[in-house]
C-alpha cells in the first residue's frame, strides 16, 4: 500500500506471499518507497531510525523457501523477478533528521522547467492541506515542492540550518478550523490581501504550515546531478551499495509523471478562501473527476469566486523523467557493476499516454516516452505508434 510503512513483520508476510506465489508460477515484483530501500548498510541509530526496511529485512526465516544464510533462512531479494525503485516517493520520516547534512542537502541541478521551488509562473499553485480539524486548498504563490523543505528550522541549500519561508510575507494570513467566525476571518483576510497587493486576487497559506522534504534526495531518491558531483554520481552510489543484496538486473527506476498541466474549475461559496471542485456526485459516479476551467480568478470578477488550479502541480517530485539521463545512468551503472538496469517505470501514466482520438495538446511526457523507446525498442501495437 502506497502510504503504509512497511516493518520487520511485513517483510515476512510479504516473503510468504512470494514464496507461495512463485510457486504457483507467477511473476513477482516488489515497488518499495525510497525511504524503504536505499542502502546495504547496516542501521547503526540507537532505534533504528533509518528506514530502509528492504536492506534490514530482505532475510527471513520461512518454511519451504530457499535456505540462503543457514536453515530456514530465505532472500526475498532473490525471490522476485523485479524491484522497482520509487524515486519519485520518499519524504523526511526521520531520515534526513539522522543523516548527515550533505544526505538531504538540496543543491540538486534541477533541470530546465523543473525548480525545486515552484511559483505562479510555473502553473496555478493548489494544495490541499488538512489542519485543526479541517480541510481545504491553499492557493499560494509558491511552493516548496521537491528536496527543499520549508519552516523555521529546515536544512537550507547550503547545508546549514536556519529558517527557509514557505511563501512571502503576508500570505500565510489563513487561519484554518471550524470555529465560529472563521468564514468572516476569511472574507477580511481576502479583502486585506487583495487591498495590500495592488489588487491583486487573493493568494493564501494556511498559517505556521511547514512543508518536509521530499524527493530527490541524495540518501534515498537521488536526483541526476549536484553541485560539485558528476552526472549520476549519487544515483550511482546508491545502486552499487543496494547492489551488494540485490542483482541490480532486475532493478527499474520509477519516475512520478503526472499530468500537471490539467487545471480544474474551483468555485467557493460564502468562504472566498474554500474553493471546491465543481464536479457534483452524479458526475463523479459517471466516471467525470474534474471539470475543465472556464473562468479564472482576476481582479476584476473576485466576486465571483471562481478561480483555476492545477490539483496535481504541487505533487510532482523525484527526479524529472529524461530519456536522455536514463539512457546515461543505464551506461554507468553498466560500467561501474556490468549490471544493465531492467527499465524504468511510473506514477501515473495519465501523463503519458497517447490519447487517440481526442483533440488537445499531447501529454506532459509523452515525448520523452517516445524518445526512451527509441533506445529501448519495445514493440507498439495501435494505430498511433510514435506519436503524441
């Protein structure tokens, strides 16, 4: 499950699965979080903070298995046909908090129109949060979405410690909760916001919300370059110390490739900071999750409250899916082990495919699809083979 930690006792189920399923001849693969399977290394944290439940518990006692390191001692990292590394997953669970400062350090060289911070200029910034007993979006002008973290004791770009500001002053003037006179605080808030910034639309963060890091990291999900290092140079560090209990073989890198691009119609009512989907529960049983913006919020129709967002903008981290970097970190895995990595893989592939038959720009990450196979060459069936 996507966002249940794994532990000592679900590794062992999770052998017994496999054991039972390849004998039954199926193809197994596991798809652990970064912050599950990273290192070889032992966890030498007085609580063993670290994570990485895939290198501490890959051996486990279990009937009928495969003894490996002495009687009824099976590899569930020999078991299975496949691991897929999700690079795109991790975030700060104490891992960053009992690693050195370069481990989580973000001086990542992000690549072009892919910033660890993101702002306006980039898309229309939504987020949903969950604080004091409520819930809703924040529509700020920026967002801490990758290795940066945001608050008043974060690790800065420059491995030292201080305070890094989520967003500029003067936003971070919503107070979330279900209080009495919340919505008449809202209503000043927005009215304030907009008469201070040249009448400007409302932008908001909710009030003392820090955001952890996240993926790319150096420890868990590195990304292609860092400042001072080589192409690769961290990936590689990573694959060769996971390397030593995993056949790197069958090792697929996954990549998140969500269609960030899509912007959704939002609507608030008497609360001009609680905008909602318009999509109603007859919709949403027919299949329909979102409708296309009509109308976005300017400074002129604010009484209107409707306004665009881009829901998955704010969820898109790891690495940026290059076919190029691929390719490149397939070549230095294979010069530095003679192993040949088995692919790549992602989350989700609506930022991917082809949709044939319908008018409209193609997808995010199609190109870069098509670009890959190029060097891949797996097979194509369809009538819009090399197309997007």
């Amino acid at each position: 499950m996507c966002w249940m930690m794994p532990t000592k006792s679900t590794m062992q189920v999770m052998t017994g699965i496999t054991h039972w399923m390849k004998k039954a001849g199926f193809v197994v693969t596991l798809v652990p979080m970064s912050t599950s399977f990273y290192s070889s290394d032992k966890d030498t944290t007085p609580n063993q903070v670290l994570r990485n439940e895939y290198g501490k518990y890959h051996m486990q006692p279990y009937p009928g298995g495969k003894p490996i390191d002495g009687p009824g001692q099976v590899d569930l990292l020999r078991m299975v046909d496949g691991i897929l590394l999700q690079w795109y997953s991790g975030f700060d669970a104490a891992l960053c908090h009992n690693s050195d400062a370069k481990a989580c350090q973000c001086d990542n060289i992000a690549p072009d129109g892919y910033p660890n911070v993101i702002n306006i200029s980039d898309g229309l910034i939504q987020s949903y949060y969950f604080a004091d007993g409520a819930g809703g979006n924040m529509m700020p002008t920026q967002f801490p979405l990758r290795c940066q973290a945001c608050g008043k004791d974060v690790l800065l770009p420059n491995g030292t410690r201080g305070e890094y500001p989520c967003v500029p002053k003067g936003e971070d003037w919503f107070q979330p909760g279900n209080t009495t006179g919340i919505t008449a605080q809202h209503v000043a808030g927005a009215k304030n916001y907009t008469a201070t910034h040249n009448g400007s639309i409302p932008y908001w963060w909710v009030k003392g919300m820090e955001i952890n890091s996240k993926c790319p990291r150096r420890v868990d999900c590195p990304d292609w370059r860092y400042e001072g290092e080589k192409p690769y140079q961290s990936q590689m560090v990573l694959l060769q110390s996971i390397g030593k209990i995993v056949d790197l073989d069958i090792v697929s890198i996954g990549f998140e490739s969500l269609g960030t691009d899509v912007q959704v119609q939002l609507q608030a009512y008497a609360d001009p900071a609680l905008p909602w989907t318009t999509i109603t529960a007859q919709q949403k049983a027919n299949g329909t999750y979102y409708n296309k913006c009509t109308q976005n919020m300017t400074k002129d129709n604010i009484q209107e409250e409707k306004r665009c967002g881009q829901p998955l903008l704010s969820q898109q981290w790891g690495p940026k899916f290059v076919a190029s970097d691929v390719i490149g970190l397939t070549a230095a895995t294979k010069a530095a082990t003679g192993k040949t990595l088995a692919g790549v893989g992602f989350f989700t592939l609506d930022g991917l495919l082809n949709m044939n038959g319908k008018d409209g720009p193609p997808r995010l990450w199609c190109s870069e699809l098509l670009e890959l196979n190029k060097d891949y060459k797996v097979p194509c069936h369809g009538s819009a083979c090399g197309k997007c």
